[in-house]
C-alpha cells in the first residue's frame, strides 16, 4: 500500500513538473549565443549617402571606467564593418578633409551595474562625442524609439551610424541613422571572428543600407 | 414435460442474468460531478506551424450538473503551455527592427467555456459521454530571444466537440476517474510580421483526470 502511494505521488509530481514545464528562464537565455540587434531609421534613405568614415579606436566602457582601444580584436572589428559598408557600395573618407556623410561609431560596453536602461546612456561615458565629427554643440539623437538593453552585464558591442550629412538640418541633433548591438561577448567562449561573423549579420540583416536604390 | 423444465430454468436464468446486469449498472446517478484534469495537446492546423510540438504541459478543472435523462450542463476553464525551441534566425519586426539569435516560441492558451453533455449510462460504473462547448480563449504568444521577449495577448471564440468516459471506482464511489479527447478550434490568429503566422487556432487535448460526484 505504501509502495502505491509513493508511486501515485511521484506520478502525480512528474504530471506537475511537466505541466509546470515552459520555457528557458532569462538567465540560461542569455548565456546562449550571441544575439545581433539592429533598428534603422525607416524614414531615412539610405542611397543619398555616398561616403563615410569611422572612429579610429573602440570605446571599451567598464563601470567606473572607460578607454579608446585599438589592439588587435579592435581593428578587426572596424576593419569587418568598413569591409561591409564598402561592400555595399560606400566610399571611406578621411574624417576631417573628405567630408563624411556618415559617421560610424562602435563602442563596447561590458559592465557589472546593472543599472542603465534608457538608451544611449552610455554616449557620456568615454563614447566618441558629436566634436569627433566636427559638431562640438550639437547632441546624438536616436529619431525612432532604440531597442532597449538592460543586461549590459554580458557584455554588448554597439554600433551607431550617424548622419553627418543632413545634421545642419536637424536642430543641432545628429541623427543615428542606424544602430547595430551584438549582445552576449561574455556568455561565452565566442571567438574574434565569431563577432566578426555577427558584425556580418547585423548588415545582412539590413539590407537597406546601401548606396544603389 | 422435460422441455417445460428446460424453458423455466432458462427463463429463470435468463431472468437472474438481467437482474444482474440491472444491479451492476444501477450504482447510482450523480448530480453533479467536478473533475481535475492533466490534458496534453496536440497542435494542429496553421497553429501546428507556430509550435509543432506536443504540450504535455496542462491541465483543466470542469464541473457538470446531471438534470434529466442523462443530460448534463457545466463550465470548464484550463491551460496549456505549448513551447518550441528554434534555431538562430532572424525576427523583423515593425520599425526597422531585426533580432538575430535562438527563438524560443511560447504561447499560453486559457479557454473558459460553458458546455452541453449527454451521458449514456449515467447510473453506470463506466459511463461514456458526448458534449459540446463553447466560450473564450485567452492567449499569449511570444518569441523569446535572449531577454528580448516580443508578445501578443489576445481573446478569442473558442468552440469544441469532446467525447469521453466516466468510470466510477466503485459501485457506490464518490470517485472516478474521466478519459477525453477534445477537437477545438478559437478564432484566434497572429502574425509575426513575415516570421511566424498562424490564422485560427486546432488541436486536439487528450485529458485524463479523477472526479468528485455528488449524488
């Protein structure tokens, strides 16, 4: 009899656990794999940009610190996103004699603090500011609601493009045109050339930005 | 003289036969009965698209009053989870919005529904049913990617035909045990803008699940 009723209850407990069964939590998700995010400017044309130009080092932003950084895995980051923007057409400028139509930022953020939720916040944290490309007064300005990322924790590659060429005609803003996040550097044991891949993927993902309509 | 005998003893038998088969089947007739049940669901149609995995993961809680000759009226609410991992792809959403990584497609499916039963032998230890029942269903689907978590919630008209059995575990028990399948369709419908689609939901839910019957 108490053989029956040690049987019944397990039964009963796998039926609950299954029906409890969903799916993963947030924490065995984020661990996964990386996970590219892009938004572009639905109102933005993109053919009417010809040239463009990118920072020469990569904002690494930690908690209470921030650096421009150029060693290797830097520059073949920008290398992959300057490979790509000529792939689709775009002809690379110096930054202040060729007169960019777009500026490319990219920045990295790998903070424990969790505690920045409203996008772009890490622009006045060691990011390249506006004077950069020549707007020492003016603001960045995202002109369509940016996807949210709130665990910055495992660690998150940002790309903004800026529109250089139209920033006179919006009231002293420049516009980030398009803005790329891969999300989840350290989750795991990801490569260079698996970020680079995911670098790929955020234009694949962006068909849009090119220079022939 | 001795064909006479045959024809009583077998009339007697006869007799004693359907009498017992009266006995066996006149348990008693419940008034009402409640019923826990754990239902898994079998996706079907457009919706079998969405997530083509089987739910193990639900339940239901019914009750059903007896009025006369076998007819029966009675509510049932429930849930299934249906889940399904997908491999890295890209999600466009609305706005120039595009995700790329491992999907995990969720949806939650509430249906509250009033029914309409017949049961054949309601004084009997097995007593097969028939009913029909209608009402809402509450909804939520979601593609889950990393913490991203793009949703919908949604009602809808839910309508479903279900056969079943009804086994009392004694003569004279308060309690048994209720087999079903149920065929149900709602109205709802969603579209992950080019991802993922389904236009009305199906599926079949087969339930097992202990009663409660009050005389």
């Amino acid at each position: 009899m108490k053989r029956k009723i040690k049987m019944l209850a397990t039964a009963a407990a796998v039926v609950f656990m299954t029906s409890c069964a969903t799916y993963p939590g947030l924490d065995s998700r984020l661990a996964e794999d990386l996970v590219d995010i892009t938004k572009y400017d639905v109102k933005t044309d993109f053919t009417q940009f010809k040239t463009f130009s990118i920072v020469d080092s990569v904002s690494v932003i930690y908690d209470n610190d921030s650096s421009k950084v150029l060693n290797s895995q830097a520059q073949a980051l920008l290398n992959q996103i300057v490979g790509d923007m000529q792939s689709r057409g775009y002809t690379k400028v110096d930054r202040k004699t060729g007169n960019p139509n777009l500026g490319i930022n990219v920045g990295v953020v790998k903070i424990t603090n969790v505690s920045y939720y409203y996008p772009g916040w890490y622009w006045d944290y060691g990011y390249y500011n506006p004077a950069y490309w020549g707007y020492p007064s003016y603001e960045y300005w995202y002109p369509y609601y940016p996807p949210e990322v709130t665990s910055y924790s495992t660690g998150t590659v940002i790309i903004d493009m800026v529109d250089l060429k139209n920033a006179p005609l919006h009231n002293n803003k420049i516009y980030v045109v398009w803005v790329a996040i891969i999300r989840g550097l350290m989750t795991g044991y990801h490569t260079t050339q698996d970020v680079l891949d995911n670098v790929d993927q955020c234009f694949a993902q962006t068909p849009q930005i090119r220079t022939n309509s | 003289m001795k064909k006479t005998y045959i024809a009583i003893v077998a009339a007697l038998l006869l007799a004693v036969t359907v009498h017992a088969q009266e006995q066996a089947a006149s348990g008693y007739s419940p008034t009402s009965l409640y019923t826990l049940s754990w239902s898994l669901s079998v996706p079907l149609g457009s919706f079998n698209n969405f997530i083509n995995n089987v739910s193990p993961a639900g339940g239901n809680f019914a009750g059903r009053y007896l009025l006369k000759k076998g007819f029966a009226v009675g509510f049932e609410f429930g849930w299934n989870n249906y889940y399904k991992k997908y491999p890295r792809n890209t999600y466009y959403g609305p706005d120039g919005l595009a995700i790329t990584g491992i999907h995990y497609t969720y949806a939650l499916l509430v249906p509250w529904k009033v029914g309409a039963y017949y049961y054949f032998l309601p004084s009997g230890i097995a007593d097969p049913y028939v009913g029909l029942s209608l009402g809402g269903d509450y909804m939520e689907e979601h593609i889950m990617i990393q913490e991203y978590d793009i949703y919908n919630t949604q009602w809808g008209f839910t309508m479903s035909p279900e056969v079943g059995v009804l086994i009392k575990f004694g003569k004279y028990s308060h309690w048994g045990a209720n087999i079903s399948a149920q065929y149900w369709f709602n109205t709802n419908s969603y579209n992950f803008t080019d991802y993922k689609t389904f236009s009305t939901m199906q599926g079949l839910n087969f339930s097992i699940g202990l009663t409660y019957m009050l005389r």
